[in-house]
C-alpha cells in the first residue's frame, strides 16, 4: 500500500463523511424548511387549531381508494372548520403518502407524530398498513383511527391506541349478512374468497355464523393471491348447493367472466361483497352475469338506496352524483361502500375532543380522550354519521352497524335489505382497556 | 496486507452519527435510525455487487430471512430478543448458502434472473404459508419481546432504537472495512476483476463465492432481524421485487467505495424520499429525475472520490 495513501487514508475519509454528513444537514435544513412552509398559518389570530394527521395511499395498490379517501377527509375537515371548528378551534389536516406499504406508513406515523406534532392520526385502509402503523403510533402513545374494516383493531392484533370507530369490521358485516342469506336464499352454501388475512376473515366469520344459524359450508375454495384464471378452482364447487358467497379473490371482470362461462345460466344464487366491484363501473364489459346477483354494501353506491337528508347531504358534500361517480367526471366510480368512514372517523374524533375537554398532545389530555372514547357506546345517526347510528364497543374499540343488501337489477345496485345492529354483534374476549395507557 | 488501524477511517461516519445525536431534532433522529437498519442491508449487498462483482437481484430474501427468522422465533419460541436476532442471522445466512450456491454455477445475466426467481419463491412462500408467516398482512410482535422493548426501564424507545442501529451498523461499517483491507477483500477483488485468472491461479473461485454471500448473508440478515425487533413487525410487504431494487440503487447512488457508499448512497435516497413524502402526486418522478442526475453525477464525479483517497480496491 502506498505510504501517502495509508497516512492520509484517515483524514481523507473523514473529509467524505464530513461531506456527507454535510449533505445531510443541508438536506435536512431544506427538509425543515419544506416542512414549515407547507403549514398553511393558522386561521384565526390566537387559536392554535387541532392537527389531524392523515395516512393516504395516494399511490401504491390502494391509490383507487385513497383518491377517495383523501376526497372524504377534505371534504369533512371543510365542513368541520365552516361550522366552528373542533370545540371552537379549526382543523389543519396533514396528509401523506404511504405507498401503500407497510415500511413507509409505519414511518409516516413517525413523521406525523414526530415531525408535525400531530393530535391524531387518520389512519389507512390495507391492513398491512394498519399493522405496521399501530405498533409505532402506540409506542409515540398518539390515538390511531384504522379506516380498515379489517380484525386488527377488535381482536387485539394492536393496542390501546388504535382504534376502528368509523366503519364496520369484517366479521361483523358477514355476522349480519348471513343470517339473511341463510333465510332468504339458502342454507347450503360455498365460498370463494382470497388465501390472505381479509378472506380468511370472511371463511371464519361466515363459518361461525353458519354454526349459530345452523346452515352448512359445503365447500370452501381458497384462491391464491396474486392468481390470474379461476376456472379450474371453479370445479370444486359443489352442484347441488344454494348459495355461492364471494369476495375479492383479484382482477373481478376474469373472475365474473369465467364464473359465467363455467356456470352458465343454470347457477345457484351469487352472493359477493361490493369489495371485489368496489370504485368499478357495473357497466364494465363481463359483469351483465352479476344481473340478478346480490351484493353487500357498506354504504350505497345509488343514491336511492338509502335516502335520507343525511346521506344527501353527504353524497352532496363529497361531491359524488346519484349513481355513486364523480361530479366532475361520470366514469370515475367511488369507494362509496368505505369511505363514509373517514368522514364518521372525524366526526368521532371532533365528538370525543369536544366531550373529554382534550387541549393538547399531552399526557393528561390524553388520558381524558382515551377513557372518554372508551365510555361512548352510540353514534347517532345524523350529519356526522350519515351512514346510520352505530352502536361502539369500548373493549374492543370497534363500531358495529347497520349493513346494506342489494341486488343488481338493470345494470345498477338496488337495495333490498338494511340488516340491525343486533344481527352484526359477535363475542370477542380482548380488552383493550385492561392495557396501560402510558 | 494486514489490516491496520487506518482501516477503520470508515468508522467515522458512526462516530458522526452518534456525535450528531443530541443535535438531531426528533423525526430526524427516527428516520436516521431507520435509514441505520436499512443501510447494515445495502452493506451486506454492495459485499456481492462491488466486492465480487455479482449483481443479484434477490437479496430481498435474504433481508426477508432474517426478519421472518427473528419475528418467527420470537413468536414461537422465546421471547428473548438476542437469540431471535441470532435466529434471523442464521436463517439468512443458510439461505445466502443456496444463493452462492447459484453464483457458484451461473454467471451474469442468468445469475440475476436466478437470484431474482428465488427471492420470488420466497415472497410466494410467505404468502402461500399465511397461516404462519401472516401473508400479506403481516404479524405484529409483542412490545416486550423487541430489542427496544428489552431497553425500555433503562432509555426511551426512540434512544434505544437509535443506538442499537447504530451499534450494529458501527459493527457492519468495520467489518466490512477490515474485510476490504483484508487477503480475503484482494481476493473478492480478484474474483470480481478476473475470474478465470484466480482459477487458473488455483483458487477455488466457488468457495469465495459462497463466502462472500454468507457474509452478505449475514448482513442482510441482520438488518432484516433488526427491522423485526426494533419495529415489531414482520410481513411480506418487505419481501417484494422492490426491495430487491432498492439496494441496488442504494449501491449505485452511494458510488463504488464499499466502505461508505452503501451508506451514503442508502441516506441519499431515503432522505429524498422522505423530503418528497409531503409533496403531492408526482413526487415520484421528481425523486427518479434527481436520483438518475445524481447516479450521472457520481459516475462523472470519480476522480472527487479518488482525491479523497477513498478506495475502491484497485490502488495496489
């Protein structure tokens, strides 16, 4: 080795992580500046407003639902702030993108917490998200909202700090489903439903609930994720059973195009979950097969559907027309069955807030929020809760409601059935209240 | 030949890093802890790219061995953090075996094809074996059995966090500083320069491939267990085709210096993406243009490095 080499080796390459190091103040300098920047002032001298931080998947696989997702939660932060604010103080919302991925949302709850002092988080949709999210905003000990419909939040999978208020969640969608499919449209049935954690949801919700309303699961057909043809799953379906139950197992126009070839027109009834058809227009080429067939909705797609000022106003308010698309662009089909729940999400945060007298993002504050989400057990139905009154379960800091039933008649979603809150309810042993709060 | 003190000049990027500590505002210190666990893996790749010259494109099963074996143990097993981290490091390292052991047979294009439909079995596998692995969803660790848990009556979590990254990566950057400076470092060198010299010289060129993975293996390994223990969960999120590209574009941006670049290049480009996180949409682009600028830059900025006596192995 070169002698000159071998003695200035050390300065030289301190000069290199200097630089670097350098680089990265600058960076950061600039980071900082960025960050400042973006903070519109605050609107009214003297009142320091609520920061809402918001998790999007603006891009990544969920991009369809976050376009919409981010849609609500403008909108609702835009009434919140015309009509007073939270407890009299106005709401900044700060969204970022996650990817939709588990590395990058869990580090936009550092950035939310860390960087933005956030007083809570609005969280994401795609479970994997949520999972990795949780763990990170329990440990910065700031209220995470899941908007996910998944099991994490009411079976314990997370902590005290995460929370499910605005939607409803799997098991309980298929718990009160069911027993309308069982008395209206058979009680032999098989399912179809995606090999990963949301359709596993489905298999057991189902099952369980088949055991209490004593119908039979025939046959259970698991697809691979990822899985592009269907048909050689399809010859597992038994032929002699009533029902055929589906959920999202990929890309639907294949799936419904070759359910149709396989089955043809002497089919057993088809019930699926609007999830697979979600923000997809009925009138794609390939779904005229779903005529006639009967689907699950959060919230429905048609206005007429479930018409009441609320839901008007809401629809309005969002900005979506009669037939559940875009004002401003008729072939851009909503998420309309979850993201009510971002706009109820925000309106539990500003109730909660304004009954547990919450300030500030400090211990004592909140202990008050937490406890007092942790008391509620109802949400009206109203401006706030546009898509019917929830009943919340403290323990497992999850809502349970109303479930709509429709079928596809004429190309369009027509509803046939709003399910109790009763029907929905299921036994689940976690407490999240018996955790530690800090 | 032997290694010496000055060798270990790389160290001063850890040693900045822990100075830079009470300076750092909050998010800054999170993110500079995540880009830590994170750059251990763009180590633990650039050992196979620069220092034997194998492009692979599927190290992200390694990173994914190493956090399904901690995760995995730490579910199943025991709770106890050290032996889930060896866990994680061993699987990871039995895992490079078969990836050397592809190295070993096929060569070039073919090895990145190879590489690359093994970290997809892999991912396929994770999804495939939900029931156990979490599929996509993932799985969620119990605070008390991470790493940070452990340290919780003694610091914060987001000290202990900084300073365990830090302390492995302080481990990694020496390592991997020694092991350039070392007989073995010429050979890789060897090997990455003229493979059929060092054959015909007598070497067993299959066996420094299968050394250097286990190596790479073990740094992988290691930041993929980390990445478990220190943020508690584990999924199949880490395990797709992007996280395959991602260090070698850590590794492109960071320049050919095996001692600092798989750092500097994993901070450049972590730090662009997150300065661009809060933009709207197209931040995207707006990252790719810069990186594609600045990947131009370090080709074309060599001899800089070169005045500042980094070496890239060839000075002998």
């Amino acid at each position: 080795m070169n002698r000159r080499y071998a003695l200035s080796s050390l300065l030289k390459t301190g000069i290199v992580a200097g630089a670097a190091a350098g680089l990265g103040g600058v960076a950061g300098y600039f980071s900082s500046r960025l960050v400042a920047e973006r903070s519109p002032p605050v609107k009214e001298a003297g009142v320091k407003p609520i920061r809402i931080g918001f998790q999007v998947h603006r891009t990544g696989i969920g991009a369809p639902y976050g376009f919409w997702y981010e849609r609500v939660a403008n909108a609702a932060v835009s009434y919140i702030n015309r009509t007073g604010g939270i407890a009299g103080r106005p709401v900044e919302l700060i969204a970022e993108d996650d990817e939709t991925s588990p590395a990058k949302g869990a580090q936009v709850v550092e950035r939310l917490v860390l960087a933005h002092n956030v007083d809570f988080i609005l969280g994401a949709l795609f479970s994997d998200v949520v999972l990795a999210s949780g763990p990170r905003a329990g440990e910065l000990k700031r209220p995470y909202f899941a908007v996910s419909e998944g099991t994490h939040v009411p079976f314990g999978l997370l902590n005290r700090w995460c929370f499910q208020p605005g939607i409803t969640d799997v098991p309980g969608q298929v718990t009160a489903v069911a027993k309308w499919i069982f008395e209206n449209l058979g009680r032999r049935v098989a399912m179809i439903f995606p090999d990963y954690a949301f359709g596993h949801d489905h298999r057991d919700a189902l099952t369980r609930a088949a055991e209490r309303y004593g119908a039979r699961i025939v046959e259970k057909i698991p697809i691979p994720p990822g899985e592009t043809s269907f048909t050689k799953y399809f010859t597992r379906i038994p032929r002699d059973i009533d029902v055929l139950y589906h959920v999202m197992v990929g890309d639907v126009l294949t799936f419904v195009r070759e359910l149709g070839v396989f089955l043809g027109r002497d089919r057993p009834e088809l019930f699926g979950f609007i999830d697979s058809i979600e923000a997809v227009p009925l009138s794609a080429p390939g779904l005229e097969y779903l005529e006639g067939t009967y689907f699950w909705e959060g919230f429905p797609r048609y206005a007429d559907g479930y018409d009441t000022p609320y839901s008007r106003f809401y629809r309005e308010s969002v900005g979506v027309d009669e037939n559940g698309a875009d004002k401003s662009d008729p072939s851009r089909v909503s998420a309309y069955s979850h993201m009510f729940g971002v706009w109820e999400t925000l309106f539990v945060i500003k109730e909660v807030v304004e009954q547990s007298g919450y300030s500030e993002p400090r211990r004592e504050d909140y202990e008050l929020f937490v406890n007092s989400l942790e008391e509620m057990d109802w949400f009206n139905e109203g401006l706030w809760h546009p898509q019917g009154d929830k009943l919340f379960n403290g323990r497992l800091h999850q809502s349970f409601g109303h479930q709509f039933i429709s079928t596809v008649r004429n190309g369009r979603l027509v509803v046939i059935h709003r399910t109790k809150i009763e029907d929905s309810l299921y036994e689940h042993a976690n407490d999240y209240t018996k955790q530690p709060l800090f | 030949m032997r290694p010496r003190l000055s060798n270990l000049a790389p160290l001063v990027i850890p040693l900045l890093l822990a100075a830079a500590y009470p300076l750092l505002p909050e998010y800054p210190k999170a993110l500079a802890a995540r880009i830590m666990t994170l750059s251990i893996y763009s180590y633990g790749y650039a050992v196979c790219f620069h220092m034997i010259g194998v492009m692979s494109l599927g190290h992200a099963a390694l990173f994914a061995a190493g956090m399904y074996g901690a995760g995995l143990y730490t579910i199943h097993v025991s709770p106890d953090p050290l032996m889930a981290l060896a866990a994680g490091i061993a699987s990871a390292v039995s895992l490079s075996l078969l990836l050397g052991g592809l190295a070993a047979r096929v060569r070039g294009p073919y090895l990145m094809i190879a590489t690359l439909l093994a970290s997809q079995t892999i991912y396929l596998a994770a999804l495939h074996f939900n029931e156990v692995t979490g599929g996509e969803q993932g799985l969620v660790l119990e605070r008390e059995a991470t790493l940070v848990g452990v340290f919780r009556p003694l610091m914060a979590e987001a000290d202990a966090r900084y300073f365990i990254s830090l302390l492995t990566l302080s481990a990694a950057v020496a390592g991997v500083s020694l092991l350039s400076a070392s007989r073995l470092g010429k050979l890789f060198l060897a090997l990455r320069d003229d493979e059929e010299k060092l054959e015909s010289l007598g070497y067993n060129t299959s066996l420094l491939k299968l050394t250097a993975f286990s190596v790479s293996g073990v740094l992988s390994g290691a930041s993929g267990a980390l990445q478990a223990l220190l943020y508690s969960y584990v999924g199949a999120g880490y395990v797709g085709i992007f996280n395959s590209v991602e260090p070698v574009l850590w590794t492109l941006v960071g320049g050919p210096y095996v001692q600092v670049g798989p750092f500097l290049g994993c901070l450049l480009v972590n730090v662009l993406g997150d300065l661009a996180r809060g933009l709207p949409r197209g931040h995207v682009l707006v990252v790719g243009v810069g990186l594609v600028a600045f990947s131009f830059a370090t080709g074309r900025l060599g001899w800089v490095y070169r005045l500042l006596g980094v070496s890239r192995g060839r000075e002998e």
